[in-house]
C-alpha cells in the first residue's frame, strides 16, 4: 500500500521541481534587475522598485495566480496553461523578495568597491559586471536557499488550477482510498526530502564561493 502511495505521488515531483525551475529563475532575472536599478539607477528608479517590492510582498501568491491564470488567460493577447499560469505567479511573487535579497547583498559589497574600481579607470557598467556583481552574487546564496525552500514549497499553490503535481496527487489519493493521512504524509516526506536536498546542495554552493575573509 505505502509503495503505490509513493509511487503513484512521486509521479508528480517533477512537476513540482519543473514549478519551482521555472518560478526561482524568472524571479532572479526580475529581482537581479529590479536590485541594479534600486542601487544604481538613482533616486526615481529606486523608489519605483522599491514600490514593486512592497506591492508583491504584499500580494499572496494565490491571488496572482488567479489574477494571471483566470483573468488574462481569458483575454485574447494572453493564453496560460495552469502550468504557466502558476510557474509565472510564483516567479513574480518571488522576484521581490530575490530583489530584497540581492540589494542587500549589493550593499553589502561596499561602495568603496565601486570606487576603487572608478578610480581604475573602469566604466560603471563593467564595474558593476566584473567587480560587484560577482561578489554580490556570492553573498546572496545563503539567504537565496531560504527563498529557493519557500518557492519550492509554494509551488503546491498550482494544485488550486488542477496542475497534477505532489499535493494535487495525494488529494487524489485521499479521496480515493479514504486514508488522507498517509498520502498526505507521503506528500509532506518528498516535500521534506526536496528542501532538504536543496538547502543542502546549496549550503555546499555557498562554501565552495564564499568570499575569503582578512585574517585579523
């Protein structure tokens, strides 16, 4: 019995993990841009971005997915599928909070970097490229792997459109063989076995880049 349980939810993992690729990534690309210009662009720019990053930290994820899932699919310019639909959401709920990640860790940097690197002549963009980007980047894993958890566990909001990932198959399961907590309990061990897999693989990540530090 436990082994059908399994087999038949794990079958929605890589849904899940093919969620939480999509979603983590989209918001990187738009939480790295929104950082730049936060720390870059000036005084407009950042208030704007800043503005972006309380408006989705303030929106539950599920009503974004609703919002892109069952009003714009509806149009005629836009047409998601629930995968898409849900995936999108998840990337731009996460893409402000990633943003508060990586302008902290831009900060953390130090503004002096940027002035040496003017001072050696460099431009402001291949400054930002070759000497503040890399580190900045490094400083942000370990509070980046918090943020890959919480998508990656938030990625079970796809069940509301019917995308057949992990929890979507338990319920199946619960409905079916009138036993919600075993499949629920399988569910809830892959969704402990996949954070603990990431976190783990990104702990490593963070001390094979981490910036070496002055001895005292």
């Amino acid at each position: 019995m436990l082994s059908n349980f399994f087999n038949y939810i794990i079958q929605g993992t890589a849904i899940t993990v093919a969620v939480t690729l999509v979603a983590l990534p989209f918001g990187l690309l738009i939480g790295l841009a929104l950082a730049l210009v936060y720390n870059y662009g000036g005084k407009w720019a950042a208030r704007l971005s800043g503005a972006y990053s309380l408006l989705m930290r303030g929106v539950p994820p599920v009503v974004l997915l609703f919002i892109l899932y069952f009003i714009l699919s509806g149009s005629s310019f836009v047409n998601l599928s629930p995968f898409w639909a849900g995936s999108l959401s998840l990337g731009i709920v996460s893409s402000a909070y990633q943003m508060e990640i990586l302008r902290g860790a831009f900060a953390a940097v130090g503004a002096g970097q940027m002035t040496a690197a003017r001072a050696l002549g460099m431009p402001r963009l291949q400054a930002i490229r070759y000497i503040i980007l890399p580190q900045a980047i490094r400083l942000a894993i370990p509070p980046w792997s918090n943020e890959a958890s919480i998508v990656l566990k938030d990625s079970s909001l796809v069940y509301a459109l019917g995308v057949p990932e992990i929890l979507r198959r338990a319920q199946q399961l619960s409905a079916t063989t009138q036993q919600p907590f075993l499949a629920f309990g399988v569910a809830a061990l892959i969704y402990f076995a996949l954070v603990f897999l990431t976190n783990r693989g990104l702990d490593y990540l963070a001390l094979k880049t981490r910036l070496p530090t002055n001895p005292v």
